[in-house]
C-alpha cells in the first residue's frame, strides 16, 4: 500500500533547499536529508525489509516522509545508491546477489518516484559512495579514482576523468567479483571472488573453517583479532592481501593513483591495513606513480547517494 503523502509542516522560518540521499545496502537502508554543502540536516537507518523489492522502496517512502518532518522541509530530489548491478539510465536493477529478493528486473526509480513525486537518480551503490567521496570526503578533488565498499559483499566503483566508467552493462568497477581469489562459492553464484574473502560474511565463515566453530560476523571476527586470536588475525591477513592484489589489479588496468575504501567492515582497518600495505609495496604500480589510499570519511553511505541528486538537480538547472 503506497504510504499516505502528508503535507509537510511549515513555519514562516527560511529553511535552505534540501536534496535526500538513500543507500540500499545489504542489511539495512540509510537516508539522509542535506544541503548543497553536505551537510547532514536529518537522517534514520532501518532494516531492510524481507518481503522484497516492493516494500523496500515503500520503507523509502515512508522513511523520506519522516525526515521531511523533522527538518520542517520538503526536499527537491532525491538519490538512491542500490546494491547491485544498475542500469542508471533507466534505474532497473539488472543483477544482484542472493541476499536481495524481488530486486532484479525491478524499475527502482520509477517506482520510487511514482511514491514520492519527486525526481529518482538511481546508481550502483558502490558509485554513489565514489562520487560522494570524490566531492565532499576521503578524495576530495579527485578525478581518477577507485571506491572500494566492505560490507556484506564487496562493491567497487571506477572514476575517470571525473566522470564515473560504468561500462555498457553497468558492472564497471565490480571488484568484489573478480576471480581466484579462493575456491569457495560467492553469493552470485561464481567461484573464488573476492568477496569470498573480504566481505564481512566471509570473514566470519573464513574464520569457522579455521576453528571448527559456528560462523561468526566479521565484527565478532574483528573484535576477536583485537584480542589476538591468532585465526582472526589470519583471516583478515588473508583478506587483506586479497583486497591488495585486486586493487592493483583494478589500478594498473584503469591508471588510478588514488583509492578510497569504506563499508562496516573497513572499521577493521588496523587488522587490514599490515597485509595490504605490505603487497602494495610489493608490486608497486606500473606507473610507480604512488597509490593514494585513505579510508572514506563520510559517516554515512547515503551522503554519497545525495551527490547523485544534486548532480541531476544541477544538470537540468533547477533550483535545489
């Protein structure tokens, strides 16, 4: 049922123009209301629905209008970064893992926009966070770059010239879903991809293999490689090289000397960080040009989302 449009409650006070970010993620939906700055005016997370794609965008919905109300103002457009592999013209979801059901095939922004009555802007989730990081965070002012997101599955997102590559199919930058990284079966159904090793579902099953215990969440694993257990410590070692040889992999393909990473999962960093510095040193770009890194500085994935409207806001000339 499509949530009912209350009108929003105004006073005489001049309030700036907003722009509304959402990011689909595995596990749960973020939003947040800002201003042409970035800056952060409300925001709310919630589950993501099971019933499917349907009542995902209507907990959207209903999470807009709620914003809406405590910021007193109604926003211009909004952008929706989903998990997945989008066709950004359209805003059809045209592949995604196992974890999303009733998602693929699904015109998300026209669905959504037919909720809200305002203008959708649909990406890849995993581009929004670039584009975001790329204008207000981590990569400020960078124009080649690669976004990397750890999370429940392993995103990538390529930026060439300013501009993001997203390829004919939309599955640009796709790094989590390169190969030989393992032998075990990845939730979109290949074999030995990264995110086999690097998501925070991995790490956990990664470390039940090596304990003979039940799966864990990669903060468990985390929290248990903060306290030296010598098995956690190995998996994000593992999982840290992985992620090293696809970023130079990705970075000598593309020429990108600067790489941004985020996601729940990179809050780990310091278990990271060793392995991955270690064999970036040891195979060096070909360029030898230096490899920028730096963890994202957003706070939330759908700050990145809202560059997306902004950027349609300002390409059609509205105001915002």
């Amino acid at each position: 049922m499509q949530p009912a449009k209350t009108p929003v409650a105004m006073d005489d006070t001049p309030r700036p123009a907003l722009l509304a970010g959402v990011d689909v993620g595995g596990t749960k939906i973020a939003a947040v209301l800002v201003s042409r700055s970035g800056e952060v005016i409300a925001s709310d997370t919630q589950p993501v629905p099971a019933q499917g794609g349907g009542a995902v965008l209507r907990a959207v919905a209903a999470m807009l209008e709620s914003l809406e109300h405590e910021a007193g103002s109604r926003v211009t457009a909004l952008g929706l970064g989903a998990a997945g592999i989008i066709d950004s013209g359209t805003g059809t979801v045209l592949a995604a893992s196992e974890l999303f059901t009733d998602w693929v095939g699904r015109r998300i922004g026209t669905e959504l926009e037919s909720l809200i009555e305002r203008p959708v802007t649909v990406a890849n989730d995993v581009n929004a966070f670039l584009v975001g990081e790329t204008r207000w965070g981590a990569l400020s002012g960078a124009r080649n770059a690669l976004g990397v997101m750890l999370g429940t599955g392993v995103g990538g997102a390529i930026m060439l010239d300013g501009r993001l590559f997203e390829g004919p199919s939309g599955g640009a930058g796709e790094i989590g879903h390169t190969p030989r990284h393992s032998d075990h079966r990845c939730t979109c159904g290949g074999v030995g991809h990264l995110e086999t090793v690097a998501s925070g579902r991995s790490i956990g099953l990664r470390y039940a293999e090596r304990t003979g215990g039940s799966p864990l969440t990669g903060e468990e694993t985390a929290r248990r490689a903060a306290a030296g257990d010598p098995a956690a410590l190995a998996v994000f070692h593992d999982a840290g090289r992985a992620l090293a040889n696809a970023v130079l992999t990705a970075g000598t393909l593309f020429d990108v000397d600067h790489v941004v990473i985020g996601g729940g999962v990179a809050n780990a960093w310091e278990f990271w960080g060793p392995a991955f510095d270690a064999t970036v040193a040891e195979n060096p770009p070909v360029s030898r040009r230096p490899l920028t890194v730096r963890l994202a500085t957003l706070t939330n994935p759908a700050i990145g989302a809202a560059t997306l409207a902004l950027d349609a806001v300002d390409s059609t000339g509205a105001t915002a």
